[in-house]
C-alpha cells in the first residue's frame, strides 16, 4: 500500500497583499519596465 503524505501549510499570512512575489523565486519585479504595450494587452486576454 502507498504512502500518503499530509502537506501542512508552511506560514500563515494574515495579509495577502503582504507576500513578496519574486521572479524564479530570487529576483523582485520592482524594476521591471514594459516598453511596448502590446505585450501587456497580450497578457491581459
């Protein structure tokens, strides 16, 4: 018979406008730039 791991929640975050989302999970999108628009009409469909 297999195995069943339980998966336990690592934090809780009382706000979720708080976490920290990062790009490849190492670098902040704080200075990312967008030039062209048509790359952010595309992502929005």
């Amino acid at each position: 018979m297999a195995e069943v791991a339980v998966l336990e929640p690592v934090a809780i975050v009382s706000d979720p406008s708080q976490i920290e989302v990062k790009l490849f999970n190492r670098w902040s999108f704080d200075d990312v730039q967008l030039a062209d628009m048509n790359y952010y009409k595309r992502a929005k469909q």
